[in-house]
C-alpha cells in the first residue's frame, strides 16, 4: 500500500529550499480572463492568508498575471513574509487584454520586469524567477543572459524556465543554472512526460499548470470519479494526489479565489491508494 508518509511532501529545490510540494497558484485572484483587478479583492487577500495558515509555503505567481495585480496583492496580503514562505514569480509575457498574451524576451525589458516584480512583491531578492515564455524574436542566451547579471547582483537567488521541451532546457542550462520547469500537464494530458522524466533525472523541480485532470477521464462516473468516491475524495484531490505520487519532482500549485476550494485542495496530500490502484487509474488514463 503507498501510504501518504511513503511519498515525500518536501522538495529541496535548487539543493537549498526545502519547501512543501503542493503549492499555490496565483493566477485565479486577478479578475476574469487574467486581466485586471478582482471583484473582491480582501477575498483575494484572505484565500492567500489561509494557504500560508494550511501550510503553503510555495506561492507561484507572474507580472502578466493582472498583469501586476496578483504580484501586488501577495505583496499586500502576506508581508512581512512568514519564515519559510517563498515566492515564484515569471516575466517574459506581456499582455494586450484579457485572455491575449504575447513573448518578449528581450533582456532590457526582462530587466524592468524583475525590478517591478521586486517592488510589488516587496522583496529584496526574487527566491525563483521563471522566464514565462522563450521569445522566438530574441535569442534565449539573450534573454537569460540578462537574468544572470541580475542574480549576480542578488536579486535572483533561482531561475527556471515555463512551457519549454528537453532541447530548450538544456540550451538555457548552458547559460545558467535551472532549478524549475514548469509545464501544462496533469494525469489526462502528458504531453510533456518527457519533460517530467528529465527534471526527475536531473532533480529539476516540475511544476505542472493545470494539474486538474479534465475531459472524458474527469467525468462523473469515470474511472477518476468511481475511484475518488470510493476514497471519500473529489476528482480535483485524486488528480493532485496522482501528480505527488507520479514523481519527487512534480510540485503542483492548484489555484483558486475560493477559501472552501483551497482547504479541499490541500486535503488532497492525505489521499492514499495502493500501487495497483495507481496503475488501473494510468491504464484508465491511456
């Protein structure tokens, strides 16, 4: 039988920031389409206060997120920080209205991006900076070569890469050290298992967005849902329980704007099923 005390819920990313694997995802405070403030803003205020209180200590968020709102609310809702309590922040995306996103890499504005990211954030020093996109119009080594100045000055303690494939990581590994993917993924689309299999290999954190199994898998009375029942548990935790359990590496960050919808996710760290059960869900998934 796996048991929850079998499977690790610490990862010790970039070898020296031990941080629980299931984290939050900022994206869903901001207002609809990522764009713009939140209807409730103090109610976006509070869902981050009460991941932090569940034992949260892993934040992912971005500059186009709002853009800036997200990065300012966490700023305002959680400092001072709590001891332990790291940030995640990406740039390299810009955005022209809600649901429009577009690269650009070029490493003066990279530059500015992080010094914003920093003073909304109210940081000194970003623990995790992601390049949000690889700008097919400027060179990656362009564009992280701006980030290591950056994190030679001690404004970026780690930096990691989203939406990239095996050839695309160890083209950015040439030019600074990367401690973090983060990639679509969940158990209904591993388009990016590959991916997963070389962060594992390398001990690369693997942070999956959209980490909620959706479609024909998710459906009531599917294979997710008949065995979610059967663990008194919702297709939303047995698919972040699978993410846990499927590699060291995976840290999911599960968003919402809703308190009830959080403690649920967090609940998801307590579901157990055994090896066999894990593999009919995998063959069910296939």
């Amino acid at each position: 039988m796996t048991t929850a005390a079998a499977i690790s819920k610490s990862f010790g990313l970039g070898g020296d920031l031990e941080i629980n694997r299931l984290g939050f995802g900022a994206m869903r405070i901001v207002g609809e389409g990522v764009w713009g403030e939140p209807k409730d803003p103090e109610n976006s205020r509070k869902v981050l206060r009460r991941a932090v209180e569940l034992g949260v200590n892993f934040i992912d968020t971005a500059d186009a997120y709002g853009p800036d709102v997200s990065e300012r609310l966490i700023g305002e809702a959680l400092t001072p920080y709590r001891d332990g309590v790291m940030i995640a922040t990406k740039g390299g995306l810009t955005r022209q209205g809600p649901g429009k996103w577009q690269p650009v890499g070029r490493p003066e504005y990279l530059t500015q991006q992080v010094e914003m990211s920093l003073r909304l954030l109210k940081l000194e020093r970003l623990d995790l900076w992601q390049l949000h996109r690889i700008d097919p119009k400027t060179p990656v080594e362009e564009s992280l070569g701006a980030i290591k100045e950056l994190q030679q000055q001690g404004k970026i303690r780690h930096v990691g890469l989203s939406e990239v494939k095996v050839p695309e990581i160890e083209q950015a590994r040439k030019v600074i050290d990367i401690v973090s993917v983060q990639n679509k993924y969940n158990i209904g689309d591993r388009a990016h298992e590959d991916v997963v299999e070389y962060c594992t290999k390398h001990d690369i954190a693997f942070i999956p967005w959209f980490p909620v199994a959706a479609g024909e898998l998710a459906r009531p009375g599917g294979k997710l849902d008949k065995v979610a029942k059967a663990h008194d548990a919702t297709v939303s935790q047995l698919s972040l329980a699978w993410l846990l359990h499927h590699s060291p590496v995976i840290l999911p960050i599960p968003g919402t704007s809703s308190i009830e919808h959080l403690e649920e996710n967090i609940r998801s760290q307590d579901v157990s099923l055994s090896d066999d059960e894990w593999a009919e869900i995998e063959a069910a998934a296939k």
